[in-house]
C-alpha cells in the first residue's frame, strides 16, 4: 500500500481533538499536534501498515 | 452558483504580427477586456495597418476557425452540467499537448461517464474539432456571506511602504482587511503564447478578498490598511478572482485546495520581481520532503524553511471560530508569522513551490502552486 494510499486511509485522524494536520513524510506519517497529549498519543498508533508515525507538536495552525 | 466564463481569442494572433514591437503590445493590454473594436483602432492609429488588414490577421488560421465553433455551439456547452467555462486551445493528450487546435471545456470536476446524464455529457467533437475536457475546480467570482472580519496580529518589520511599481515581498491588502504579502504578480494562463488580457497580483483570498467577504472590483491597497494604506491614494489593484474557503460545519468538512486570489492592476504598476529573492524562473511541481525554500514576506522578511510534509491534511483557524479544512498541502518548518500571507514560497533556484497561508511558531503551510496556477488559471512563469 502507497503512503498516499495510507494517508487516504487515515485521513479521519484528523478529527480526533488536537490534531492539527497530517502529512506524509520522509518514508513516514507525521501526525501534528496542537500541543503534547498523552491522550492522543494513545490514540495514534506508532506504526501503520508499514509506516512509522511521528508525532510532532506544531501549536494551533492559523492564517497569517 | 459560480459565473460560468468563456475565453476570447485574438491576442495570440496579435503578437504573431506584431513581433518586432513587444512594448507596444503590451502597452494594448491596458485597453482592458478583450474588445477586437478596439484593437483595431489602436493598431490603424499607431501602424497605419488598416482595419480590415487587422482583422484578415486576425481571421487567419485554424485557432479562428475553432474560435467560431466555439462561439456558435458555447451556449449549448455551458449549459451543460458541471460546465464552467469554454475556451479555445490544444488538445491535450496523456498530459502532453498535442498541439491541435481544440475546444477546450471547463469542468468544475471531472465524473465518471456512466453518471452523467447523456445530455450533458461532452460530445468528443464539435463540428469536426475535438474538445479537451480539464477539470479545474469550482471558481467563484463573486460574494459569499458576511463574515466576521479577521483580526490579526502584525508585527513592527520592514516591506510595510508604498512602492510601485509593486513587487512581490511587500504590504498589500484589501481595504478592509488589516496586511498581508503579495507573492508576486502574475497573467492569464491563456493566451499563451500570446498578449495576456491582464495582469495581477497574486496572494491569499483572506488577503485579497477577505475571506470571502469582498466584492469583485474591490479596491486593494498596497501598503495594506494596517500599515498605512489608504483609499483612493493606495490602490494598486480591484479584485478579479478568488477561490472561496469553503468552511467547516458540523458534519460537513469539505477539502480546500487554496486560499488564493488575484487582483488586477496596471501593468506599468506591477512587477513580477519578488524582493531578495528575484524572478521565479520556474514552477517546481515535485518538491520533496527535506528540500529548502524561501520566501520573502511582509512581517518576517526573508527567511527560509525547510520542507518537512508532503499532502497534509490541515485544519486552519480563520479567527471568530471558522475552520477551513486543506488537503494536499505543503509543511514546512516555521518561517513565517501573522502578515506573511500570500507569500511566494520558491524552491533555492527561484523555482515556485507554494503559496504561503496559515502556519504556527512551529510550522508553516503552503498551497500548492499547481493547485493555485490551475484554479485561478493564472500563470506566473515564463
């Protein structure tokens, strides 16, 4: 299965509270959120059909 | 609903006859819309070509004859559903033009056959000339709903001054707005080659049209109001076209592409040069995750990133509790702050990589220029 094929795939994660984008990196999945939380952490897995998933603190994300 | 919109042609024609005086083809542009009327006059007067040597040029060549067909069958094509806009230009095959002339139709998104209705699906050819069928989104020219105005925070930097012409780097703003960048200014994708129509400054919808809230002919400012712009003394440009942020609902979180928009100004007031960085050279349409860009903007100046994901999708607060959902997105690392908006994002050989809209202390987020080019059908390079 592709990366984007994957991102399709979990696209819903973005719903989860916090989260603030995902993305594919450099052969893994980046999950941005707005601030740490071990709630979401639990809630995303480290791994995916294969791809690592990073988990970055990327603050509120807002037009400038 | 969206205006649907056709192509003229003639401009094409006009610089294949013209090609030894470029000033003074661009200086017709400044007539404004495409009137053949007043193209006429214009080369009797300042060529001496007769009026009817104009037109037998203009008449000329198979890209005329499509024009026709184009003419007498567009309002059977627009009334088709999903169509936006008919055009004339090549037929494109397995994304290489073939360089045939054909009637090109707009689709706002392209559909399965077996779901089209038969009466609106796109005939192969037309009188004997193939259509090209390219989707290109929906693109909207005209108000939404009132919004509750943006506040943002701008900080105390350079590029805030008047200049002209413009350049892209510096202030510029719709006149309710408060600042943002122009990324740098650009013309019509078609004709090309040929005598664009118009010419542009690019930058965000949330900058140019006020998050939709703005009017088609808007007066924007450069500098933006926030520092110092004013009507009538600092209007660079009226609004011309936006893509509008479709905003989340519960329920309902539709993908945005871009928060992008352009506002037409005087070609002797525009210049594509963007501030410390220079001309874009190309579009580059395959960044990769680690490559290093720059931009130069409003409130930070010139700074540089790095990219770090590719087809993100992101949730960007508009301010008043608005949310808009972007898919297909560029991160990079932080290198932008509130006023940056609509900067040009370039690739370190001056290669155009995205237009700079939303971002955080620790990342910053960019449209893809492809998308940005395609639904404001707009070009920025050659």
């Amino acid at each position: 299965m592709s990366i984007q094929e994957v991102l399709k795939e979990i696209r819903y994660w973005i719903d989860i509270e916090g989260v603030e984008a995902i993305g594919e990196g450099e052969n893994c999945i980046i999950v941005f959120i707005s601030a740490e939380n071990e709630e979401i952490r639990k809630k995303i897995p480290t791994e995916y059909k294969g791809y690592p998933v990073k988990i970055e603190v990327s603050g509120i994300i807002s037009t400038q | 609903m969206n205006s649907k919109w056709v192509f003229h042609i003639g401009y094409a024609t006009i610089a294949l006859i013209m090609p030894g005086h470029p000033s003074e083809i661009i200086s017709l542009t400044a007539f404004g819309s495409s009137s053949l009327l007043i193209i006429d006059i214009f080369y009797y007067l300042r060529y001496k070509i007769s009026k009817k040597e104009v037109k037998m040029a203009i008449l000329e060549g198979d890209y005329l004859k499509v024009a026709k067909v184009q003419e007498d069958n567009e309002e059977m094509l627009l009334a088709k559903e999903n169509v936006v806009g008919v055009g004339t230009g090549h037929k494109i095959k397995d994304g290489k033009d073939t360089g045939e002339p054909s009637i090109v139709v707009f689709v706002s998104q392209k559909i399965d056959k077996a779901l089209i209705k038969p009466n609106d699906l796109i005939p192969e050819t037309v009188e004997k000339f193939k259509t090209d069928v390219i989707e290109t989104g929906e693109i909207f020219a005209g108000t939404e709903g009132i919004e509750e105005k943006k506040e943002e925070e701008i900080g105390v930097e350079v590029l805030r001054q008047r200049i002209r012409p413009a350049k892209g780097g510096f202030s510029v703003g719709h006149y309710k707005i408060t600042a943002g960048t122009i990324a740098t200014c650009v013309y019509d994708l078609y004709p090309f080659p040929g005598i664009p129509p118009k010419y542009y400054i690019l930058s965000n919808n949330h900058v140019l049209a006020n998050s939709n809230d703005a009017k088609i002919g808007d007066p924007i400012l450069q500098p933006g109001p926030y520092d110092g712009g004013s009507v009538p003394k600092d209007i660079i440009a009226r609004l011309s076209r936006f893509v509008p942020i479709k905003f989340m609902k519960p329920g309902y979180a539709p993908c945005n592409y871009v928060d992008a928009a352009i506002a037409e100004g005087n070609f002797h007031e525009l210049d594509r040069e963007i501030y410390w960085i220079g001309y874009v050279k190309q579009v580059n349409s395959r960044p990769k995750v680690g490559d290093l860009v720059e931009k130069t903007g409003r409130t930070t100046n010139f700074t540089t990133g790095r990219i770090i994901a590719l087809n993100a999708t992101v949730n960007v607060n508009y301010g008043g509790g608005r949310v808009a959902r972007f898919c297909r997105q560029i991160m990079t690392t932080c290198m932008s702050g509130p006023g940056d908006s609509g900067s040009l994002v370039c690739d370190i050989k001056e290669g155009a990589v995205g237009l700079l809209f939303a971002g955080s202390a620790k990342v910053t987020v960019i449209n893809s220029i492809l998308y940005v080019q395609s639904l404001l059908h707009i070009r920025l390079h050659p």
